[in-house]
C-alpha cells in the first residue's frame, strides 16, 4: 500500500523554522515551487491516510499548480471519503459582454477534482447563501486542513485588505491591486470586479492551515504577515494567520 507517512518522510525536507515570539508558525523552506508542491501534495496525502473523511479546503492561482499536478501522480490516494471545499470565486460581472476568464470552479476541475471521486463542493453554488456554506465547511469542529495562497497585498482567498479576523464568508469587491494583478488591469469591461470567499473567521476555525508562498515577489509580503513584530491588522489580512496555533508557512525563499 501507498506510504504517504514514510514518502513525507523520504522527501527532501528543507530547512525547518520556529519563530522566537510567535507560537504556532512554523516556517518550511524548499529550494523551489516544484518541492513545495510535492511537500504539500505529501502533507494532503498522509492526512487522507490517517483521515480519510478529512475536510480540505483548497486554493487556487498558480503557487498550488506544483502541489495539484503531485496529487494527479498519487494514484494511490483514497479520496472517496473526503470533503473537499473552495476557498473563493469570482461572481460573474453584471452586463452582456463577457470577457472569457478562467472561474475558479473550472480551475479545481482541471487541475485535480476531475481526477478524484469526493464529496465535491463548489462556493459558487452558495453565492444567496454564504453562510450555509461556511456552516457545512467548519461542521465537525472545523476542517480539518486549509490550504492558502497570498496576494501580494496580503489577501488570502479573497479576504481583501479591510478585512479582519471575524469575518464571515461573503461576497467582497476586488482590490484595486488584485484587479490588476488577475485581470492585467482595474476597471477592464466584462471581467469580475467581486468574489465569493471563505472568510477569516472559518479559516481560523481549521484544525491546521497550510500557506503557500513561491516566488520573489512574495517574500515581502510573507515577511511582512509572518514578522512576530507586525501586529495582526485588518490591512494585513494575513497577519491574522498568527492567531491561530498550527500554521504552517511553506516557501521557496528565506522569510
Ligand atoms: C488570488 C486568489 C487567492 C490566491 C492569490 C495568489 O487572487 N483569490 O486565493 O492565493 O490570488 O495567487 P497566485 O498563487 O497566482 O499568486
């Protein structure tokens, strides 16, 4: 049978961080994106093994793109019993014309849920209810792990800057930033200008968090979130990521 336990440990594991103030972050440097990837494919794996029915709430955007492609290898993997959930979509822009762009329900298709059998669940579907998805996500004491990605004004899932720890999952306007850093500009006709995301509040409630970070032009910001000295503020959304006791920052950068 597949050891997802020993393969974790097999793997090259990189240079390990604990930092001074700061209780439950724990910093994990790999020396690329695609060791990142694998790492977190082989974190998602041991925990169907010792957790087949586990929640997992998971991200898009192309720092997951290395971890998805690992686990389309793991054929092994049993993900029948698993929930699985999205962290954010964009609500589709008002008006005729559309500008073709990749939603983020096509993006969880393509790159893994095509591929397994799971209790499969689309935010998009709740875009009248949020709170009905958030309740069905943290039911059972909290999912059991979440996987983020950052922006590099400190949005996680879609939790914008403005945003702080109690809040709920909704429906947000997109950033100015974030407009030109997913649509290649702000105001541009017929792409999304709001999303649906989980909130601040459910993500604090998973039992661990996963955050992944590649790239040079993340560092700042990670660094910025994760220093013990910064405090955990609404216009650092990720900042409030320190108030939870098990989280786990992997990159391929010296924070
Ligand atoms: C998007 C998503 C986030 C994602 C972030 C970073 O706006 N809403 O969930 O983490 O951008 O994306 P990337 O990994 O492409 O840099």
């Amino acid at each position: 049978m597949y050891d997802a336990v020993n393969a974790l440990s097999r793997v090259h594991c990189g240079m390990v961080r604990k930092p001074k103030a700061d209780g439950g972050v724990r910093f994990i440097q790999l020396p690329n994106a695609d060791a990142v990837g694998q790492k977190a494919a082989l974190l998602v794996a041991d925990l169907l093994v010792k957790k087949p029915n586990a929640a997992i709430v998971f991200p898009t955007g192309s720092t997951p793109l290395p971890m998805y492609q690992a686990l389309r290898h793991m054929t092994h993997v049993h993900w029948e019993n698993s929930r699985l959930f999205h962290l954010d979509e964009y609500i589709p822009p008002s008006g005729t014309r559309q500008a073709r762009y990749q939603t983020y329900a096509e993006y969880m298709n393509t790159e893994l849920w095509d591929y397994i059998r799971a209790d499969k669940n689309y935010i998009v579907h709740y875009t009248d209810k949020p709170a009905d998805y958030e309740k069905k996500m943290t039911a059972h004491g909290g999912p059991d792990l979440v996987i983020l990605g950052i922006g590099t004004n400190g949005h996680v899932a879609f939790n914008e800057p403005g945003s702080d720890e109690h809040s709920p999952t909704r429906i947000i306007e997109l950033s100015e930033q974030t407009l030109i850093s997913n649509f290649g500009g702000a105001g541009k006709k017929g792409y999304p200008v709001q999303a649906i995301t989980v909130g601040l509040k459910a993500i604090l409630k998973a039992k661990k968090i996963l955050l992944l970070a590649t790239g040079e032009k993340k560092r700042e910001v990670v660094r910025h979130a994760f220093d013990p000295a910064t405090l955990p503020s609404a216009d650092l959304p990720a900042s409030w990521l320190k108030k939870h006791p098990d989280v786990t920052v992997m990159t391929d950068f010296l924070v």
